[in-house]
C-alpha cells in the first residue's frame, strides 16, 4: 500500500510539473523510463496532439481482457489484487476506454455499467484516472464536436468527489485526489473549452489586430496550432463569419508566389471548417462579389483569381460532403468508426464488452449526478456507408440561397461585350466546380441561370471553353438538360466557324 501510494503521487507530481513547464523543457533526449515513455507516446500537451490510434497501438489485448474484467466487477471497488504492475495499468487503460466507448455507444453497456468501472479506475490510484482522462482528451480531438459527449462524460466522472468513506480507505487519499483535479481540469480544458462562455476572448486590443497577431504566428508555423485554432474560433464568434472571412481571404491575396498562395489557401480552406457552411455563405455572398466588383485589374487577376476560385469550389464541396440534421446524429457513430478501423473491428469490440461484462446489467439512462447533465441521446443505428455518399438531388440553406446569389452575380460579370477578369473569374469557378465535384456537384449545377453559359461564351474565346466541359454542365438523362447542351453547343460552333473563317 505505502508503494502504491507513492508510486501515485510521484506521478501526479510529475505529471503537474510537466503540464506546467512542458516535456520538452522537464525531459531529456534519452530518457527512456516508464514516466517519459508515457509522457512522450501517451500525454496529451497543449499543441502537441497524440494520435488515439498510437496510444491503442502500445497496448496488449491479453493485459485489455484483464484489466476490463477486474475494473467490470464489483468486488474491483474493494482493491481486489490484479497481476498487472501500475506500469501496465497505465499503458493499456485506453484500450479498456476504447473497448468501452464503443460498447457504450452501441448500448451494450449501459450508463450504470460504465459509471462503475470509471469509479473502479479512480478508486484504485488516482493516477489512473490521469492516464484515462490523457487518452479520451487525444479521442476527442479525432471526432466531430457532436461525438464529444460520451466522452466528456466519462472525464466529468473522474472529477466527482469521493465519499468520506471512499477518502478514509487509501492513504492521502483528500491529499492524491486534490492533485489528479487539476491535471485532468487542464487537460480537458485544453482539448475542449469550457463552453459556457461564447467567446473565450479577453483582449482589450481590437479584433483586427488580434487577427493579425494570430496570422503572424500561423506564418511563421507554417501551419495551423492548436492554440492558434481555438483563437481563431474565438474570433468567428466575436467578429461573425462574414469578418473573419474577409480577413482570410485579404491574406491570400496579399501572396505574391504561386507556391505561397497554394500553402496560405490549404491554410484557410482548414480555417473554413471552423464553421464550412456559415464560412461558405460569407464567402459566396459578402466576400467574394465586392472583391470582383471593387479590384479587378489590382489583386484579383492571375493567378490570384484562380486560387480564390478554387477556395470557394473547394469550400462548395466540403458544404455537399457535410452531414446536417439527422443524418447528423444518426450517422455520428459511422463515421467516427471509420478513423479507428471498419465495422469488423467494431464488432469485434463489442462481442469482447459482451463477453467480458456479460449481458445481464440493466439499462440505466442515469449515468451519474455530478456528470453535468452532459449524457447525450441513444445512437440510431447506423446505415449503409453508400446512403452517405448519394448525392443530394436538393441543396439545403444556406448553401442554395448562397449558390443562387453568386450565379445571379456571375450573370452580370458577363452580360458585356469584353473579356475581363471577372468574366475569366466566372470560367475558372465553373470549371473547376465540374473538374473537382464530378457527380457531387450535380444538384449545384441545375442552379445555373439559362443564359449564363451562352453569355460566357461570347465574352471568353472558344479555345478555353471545351465541348465536355459544356457537356458536363448539364443533365443529358432529361430532355430539357439535352437541349440547353445542344443550344451552347450550337453557339459554341458557330463562334469557333466565325473565327476561324476567311474574312473578304
């Protein structure tokens, strides 16, 4: 007992002064004790992500099938002995919380199931419940923010206090426990913000400026941190999508390199996910059409126009591929399968649950009284993967509203005489939008005005404008898409016969 008890808070210590300094300050090079693999392969840091697929990787499935039924039964409350040293415990705890996530979310384990193996975990040493809560951090950076709920679940459970009981069986029990809340506290807080607050802002300089200050640090980064993510979403809150995406869209321009326009656009198109659909919406209706309008000739021409032409498909796709409404919510447990492995993997978890567990629990849906209300709703069951990828035949707000505004737009960039930037503008996103959507784009391209092509065709030269493109920008299985096609294509004959005629 004394060994365990010390073998505890020597970890907890350890592990508050590294979430304090950082392991790269704390730890050297060559360090290769259990404490700084675990650190290295296994605790989550701020901007430094684990991946939850490596940390399942140093687990043996022989330890899992232990550990699950020694932590599944309720004499484990009684810190029954368990062959597997505290080194072991701490390296396959996350293949016990994967196993039972995924039980939890298919129902084979019920709330009450769950809330009694994370108590076994706390119960024993509290640097378990470290470990434990290091892990569902590193999960909940691979799910979508509606999968987020099972698991913060769990974490809050780590943080319930103990019975008066539960503190007088271990030693420096009050003392251990006070030094677990904050690691746990501060490793949840930096995956998942307290979401009470709507903007996690506190600046007094102007937004602008705090946008600048963030860019500078992606800049330099070359990338994306994750300090520099939860900024930004602070920023969206604050300032609003339409602001936000002007500003991105301002330091794309600002490249003057084909090859740092193309590094800046992957950049901001990842920034766009924050929010794809408002992020789309800004950019198709307040971004885009008075950056046309008010600076062609200046910034928005080659190559400028055609990397922002390609942002905005880019962004029109990702709108198409996103999951909203039900399909949401019935379709969240598939989707996050696919990043841990197949349905047989699934599957395969499951039965082990089953096996381990038994199926004689009764089903609770009150998993604790100090979780925060946070349990989420029962998973519908998951449907075939094709039904996700069919293409809509319909596009949902605010998507068609936005789609309908920049056709509208488009149709007055080409209603002159004369080439212009905007005109090639109109080319490159139609072209693109049919290069990179093929069949997905289908219920976007029923939204082109009638005459928008044919408009386009008498401003742009024939050379550019192809006969598949033009083919493709229609549906040829329906009589009235087989006549629009036949009509351009016609007049796409007859300017090329013009120009390439002999003039007396």
């Amino acid at each position: 007992v004394t060994r365990s008890t010390l073998f505890d808070v020597s970890f907890l210590m350890l592990t508050s002064i590294v979430q304090t300094y950082g392991s790269d300050v704390v730890l050297s090079d060559r360090g290769d004790s259990f404490f700084e693999k675990w650190v290295r392969e296994c605790m989550v840091e701020r901007n430094k992500l684990k991946n939850p697929r490596q940390i399942l990787a140093l687990c043996d499935d022989s330890m899992v099938d232990e550990l699950l039924l020694s932590l599944s039964k309720p004499e484990a409350a009684q810190l029954k002995p368990c062959s597997l040293s505290w080194q072991e415990t701490c390296l396959n705890l996350p293949g016990v919380l994967h196993h039972v996530l995924i039980a939890w979310e298919q129902e084979t384990l019920s709330s009450a199931d769950v809330k009694n193996i994370l108590d076994n975990i706390k119960r024993r040493l509290f640097s378990f419940s470290v470990c434990a809560t290091s892990f569902l951090c590193a999960y909940m950076y691979s799910v979508r923010e509606t999968e987020l709920l099972k698991p913060l679940n769990m974490i809050q459970q780590f943080l319930a206090p103990l019975t008066s009981e539960e503190l007088s069986s271990q030693e420096y029990a009050k003392e251990r426990l006070a030094l677990s809340y904050p690691i746990i506290r501060k490793m949840q807080h930096d995956v998942h913000p307290a979401p009470s607050t709507k903007s996690r802002l506190i600046s007094h300089s102007p937004l602008i400026e705090q946008f600048r200050e963030v860019w500078k640090t992606v800049a330099e980064a070359g990338h994306l941190p994750v300090r520099a993510v939860q900024t930004l979403e602070s920023l969206l809150l604050a300032g609003g999508a339409a602001w936000l995406t002007t500003q991105l869209v301002e330091q794309l321009l600002t490249c003057k390199y084909i090859r740092d326009m193309s590094k800046t656009m992957d950049i901001v198109f990842a920034v766009m996910h924050l929010d794809i659909e408002k992020g789309t919406e800004a950019l198709l209706q307040y971004v885009v059409p008075p950056l046309m309008l008010r600076r062609q000739g200046e910034d928005i021409n080659e190559p400028q126009s055609l990397v922002l032409a390609r942002l905005c498909v880019y962004c029109v796709i990702s709108c198409l591929e996103t999951r909203s409404g039900v399909a949401s919510s019935s379709f969240s447990g598939l989707k996050k399968r696919s990043r841990s492995n197949d349905e047989e993997d699934q599957a395969t978890n499951v039965a082990k649950v089953r096996k381990v567990i038994g199926d004689g629990s009764e089903n609770s849906n009150d998993f604790t009284d100090n979780a925060g209300g946070l349990a989420g709703p029962r998973l519908a069951s998951p449907s075939s993967s094709t039904e996700l990828r069919a293409t809509p035949q319909t596009l949902k707000e605010p998507l068609q509203s936005s789609i309908q505004h920049i056709f509208s737009v488009f149709l007055q960039f080409v209603s002159g005489d004369e080439l212009s930037p905007k005109a090639v503008f109109v080319y490159q996103f139609i072209s693109l939008l049919v290069e990179c959507g093929g069949e997905r784009v289908a219920p976007v391209l029923r939204l082109l005005p009638a005459n928008l092509v044919q408009q386009l065709l008498k401003v742009l030269p024939t050379e550019d404008i192809r006969v598949g493109l033009i083919s493709r920008l229609y549906d040829l299985h329906v009589q009235g898409g087989r006549q629009a096609a036949v009509a351009d294509l016609c007049l796409w004959r007859n300017m090329q016969m013009a120009r390439h005629s002999i003039h007396l």
